[in-house]
C-alpha cells in the first residue's frame, strides 16, 4: 500500500473516531447523568491536544536538548551517553559468536554463526530465570549464577557452529541498568531497577565481574562489548540494512539511540575513531519540555511514581503508563461524575491494575456491544454491569491518551532526524533513504498506536516522508549485541590481513 493510502487511511480511520466521539457527546448530552462525564473527556481531549504545530515545537525541542547533551555532560535532560560503538556491522561479519542480555528477572544466552551476506544467521538461545533471592544477594552470587549458565550453555554447541581452532569465545552484553559506560567493554554499575538491589555490585565494573565469573567456573570467554539494549537494536538492524540511522524501543519503556558524526560531539574527548561515527545513546525517556502537552492526570502519575519528576516523555508515551494514565482518568470520573454510580469501584484505586495491554483490547473493540470492553470493565475494575454509553466513553479515553502518545514519539523521531539533517530535502540532492529500527511490544501489537505514530510521521516529514522507513526489529537488542561482539572482534585485523 503506497504512503498516500495509508495516509488516506489513517485520515478516514481519524475521522470514523471522531465521528464516534461526537455521537458518544451527543448521547451524554440527551441525559444531564453523563454531563459531567462528558466535561472530563472534554477537558482531556483539549489538554492532551497535539496539532501539527505544537508537535513541529516539541521535535525542535528535542534536537536543542540533544546538541546541548552532546556539548557537556549534564548541560541536558538528555544524557546522550557515548556508547563507544564507533562500528557498526556491515553484513560481511562471518564467525560464531555469543550474546548475553540482561534487564530483568530473565536474562537470555544466545549463539549466532554468521556467514556473511549470502548467508543467513544460524541462531539459539535459552531464557533463563533469576532466582528471586540472587536479586539482592550478592554481586559473587549473581554473575556466578549467570556464568553457570552460560558454560551449560557453551557445553551444547552443536556442529552447525563453529569456533576456529586457537580463538577464543567473544559475547556481546547487553546490560540494561544505568552503567557509566568507560569504554566499548567497560561501565560501572550507577544503581540497580527493577526489583535489583545488590550493594556490593554498585560502583562495580559489570564486565570485569562477569569476567571474573565465568574465570571460576572455568569458562573462556571475552566480552568484546557492553552495550544497553537500544544500541544493540540499532545494531541488529544495520546488519540487515546499511540505511539503519536510528534505533528506537517503544515497549514497556522507551529509549533511542541513533549514529552521529563523531566530530559533532564537542564533549568527546580523545581521538576521533577511524570511521568518523560514533553511537549515542540518547536515554530519551528523560526529555523534557514546556510543550510537552501534560495534564493533571499526568502530573498526579508523576507524584505517586517511584521517580517524581524524571522520564516525563516515557510517561507520557511507553507501554508500562499508558493504561495508568486511563486509570487516572477513570478515578477522576467516578468521583467527579458517579461515572460508576453511587460507589467508587475499590479496583480502581489500584495503581497499574489497567495494564497497557488492557487498553489496547478495549480500544481496538469493534463489537457492536462493545463486548470486550465490558468484559475489561468487569473483570479488571469489579464493575459488574457497563452500558454502551459507558464503554463507548472509555474506549474515546483510551484512544485520546494512547494518540497523544504515538503522536508524540513520532515528534522525537523527527527531532533525531532534524539533527541529522534528514528531515528537509536539500536542493540538487537526491534525498537520503533513513530507516529506523523499531522494537517493544507496545509499538508491536498495540495497532492503533503504531498506526497514528506511522501516519504522524508523514504529517511532519511531508514530502521527505518518502524516503523515511519504520523497520521493525523483533528481538533486535539480543543479536545486535553478539553482532556488536563481531564488529568489534579482537581478530578483525587478523582476517583482514589474511
């Protein structure tokens, strides 16, 4: 289907939800019960408003705030961390090599035998659970736990892989907890997230205590490098496609990660790397700006989360919020407007009950009773018996908040292209293709998102729209670490000579 249909799609898709929105008012306003409802959604829909121009601001802002970033540490809410990746794969890469991914109670071992470009990638890996009492043991017990695995995993290499004979093992890792990166195979631990709390491991350089694990249990491996998981998708992607700039996550948190010119990185200090590139990993759920469009229920998210007043843009655009700020609404609504009756339905005082998944079935309902809808209603909050009013109310709540956010990451993406200068034709020049490599499960499987964050794009990119491409990358973080060990491979100069 041609850019144009898609758009027309997307406008005619637009105008269906409007329409729906009005007859819902129109309904609400037949009886005085849903008035003060209806002045809520209202309030919502203008507060969370994000016309061309004001998304047109916030990608200016974000590329101000990445040219500051790069200028001085801490001179942005940008980190625009340096990854120390300064090659990328190419698709010529050949060799077996390992990945190993941790960021979260689940770490994933992987084994890639790349044959270069006339060859497909032979690919395995195993998840392995964390043990809930390694999460706060100590920083000898974890990557101990994480080394035995890994050899057990080393142990079933099968014939279709193949090390040659006098190399040794090298494993890309993907490490997603804040690091201080201090070279492309060296970053000390800042703090730990998600369920994490291993004191001893802070201040730790993450590589040299995986190292020192898989000494002791006897397994010889180098990592040749540590990269978070933004930057290993970027990499995954430019193996498979030269045109790779950027690399975007849009799941339960969202970050990006993009390719700058080295000499546009004032804060770099050193040598400029031979291939004059460098990948910066912009850790840009912490952007922040006054046009952003934020809302009180915003602002009470905010207050009650474990970060006040950091990652406002993932707040208002990742998978893990999305459904919290429908349940914020909802709150507002049952004691504003009695939007349940006389009682406020206890379930809904639960943070995070309204998982973001939940969302995206009941905005993509298209029963004519609004079936699934009900059914979200009544098994998540408790509320045993909804009107189609009610349902068709949530469903406008769920599609305002969740086209806020698409509309929104389309304006960062365009930001990123701004900076690279991607973003206008530039006169008697062909116009460069630039694709970006998208994962995460909210951009994935939540449709209507991915949909308006398409079609919003090419609202803002106009006729350079066409030469701008969303790739999706499953699982692209996990190969592009092993890709990244292969790219960096300390025998790189020994094929070259042979």
């Amino acid at each position: 289907m041609g850019k144009v249909a898609v758009a027309a799609t997307v406008v005619c898709t637009a105008a269906v939800c409007a329409a729906a929105v009005l007859l819902v008012r129109r309904r609400m306003r037949s009886s005085g019960k849903w008035a003060a409802a209806e002045a809520v959604l209202r309030e919502l829909e203008e507060k969370c408003a994000t016309p061309t121009a004001k998304l047109r601001r916030v990608a200016d802002a974000m590329m101000v705030e990445m040219h500051a970033g790069l200028a001085i540490e801490g001179g942005s809410k940008l980190k625009m961390l340096i990854s120390y990746v300064d090659n990328l794969p190419t698709g010529n890469e050949k060799g077996l090599f390992y990945a190993l991914d941790l960021g979260g109670t689940n770490f994933r071992v992987m084994r890639v035998q790349l044959g270069g470009k006339d060859n497909p990638i032979k690919q395995e890996f195993d998840e392995v659970s964390i043990p809930p009492q390694l999460m706060t043991s100590s920083c000898n017990e974890l990557f101990d736990f994480i080394a035995e695995a890994l050899a057990k995993f080393v142990a079933t290499e099968g014939d279709d892989f193949h090390l040659p004979p006098g190399r040794q093992r090298e494993l890309g890792f993907t490490f997603s907890f804040p690091v201080r990166q201090l070279s492309l195979a060296s970053g000390t631990l800042i703090n730990w997230t998600k369920g994490f709390l291993i004191e001893d491991a802070i201040g730790q350089d993450v590589v040299a205590e995986l190292t020192k694990a898989m000494e002791r249990v006897g397994l010889d491996m180098r990592v040749t490098a540590l990269v978070n998981d933004t930057v290993g998708t970027l990499a995954g992607g430019r193996y498979t496609n030269p045109d790779v700039v950027a690399a975007v996550i849009l799941g339960t948190g969202t970050n990006a990660a993009y390719v700058e010119r080295a000499h546009a990185i004032p804060k770099w200090q050193g040598l400029l790397p031979k291939s004059g590139e460098m990948v910066i990993n912009m850790e840009w759920g912490n952007f922040r700006s006054s046009h952003l469009p934020l809302t009180v229920y915003d602002y009470a998210l905010d207050a009650e989360s474990l970060n006040p007043g950091d990652q406002i843009f993932e707040k208002l655009i990742s998978g893990m919020y999305l459904g919290e700020i429908v349940r914020i609404v909802l709150c507002t609504m049952a004691e504003k407007a009695s939007f349940f009756g006389d009682t406020i339905p206890p379930k809904l005082n639960i943070p995070f009950i309204l998982r973001t998944p939940d969302m995206s079935a009941m905005h993509h309902d298209t029963s004519p009773d609004l079936k699934v809808v009900g059914s979200k209603l009544k098994d998540i909050l408790e509320v045993p018996n909804s009107c189609l009013t009610m349902r068709k109310i949530v469903v406008a709540i769920c599609d305002i908040v969740a086209t806020r956010g698409a509309r929104l990451s389309a304006a960062g993406i365009v930001g990123i292209l701004t900076k690279l200068e991607r973003d206008a034709p530039k006169e008697g020049e062909k116009q460069q293709r630039s694709v970006i490599a998208l994962d995460g499960g909210l951009f994935e499987h939540y449709t209507k998102f991915r949909e308006c964050m398409k079609a919003t794009l090419d609202e803002l990119l106009g006729e350079v729209s066409d030469s701008v491409v969303i790739e999706l990358s499953n699982d692209g973080s996990g190969i592009g670490a092993a890709l990244l060990a292969a790219s960096h491979s300390q025998y790189l100069e020994v094929e070259e000579e042979s």
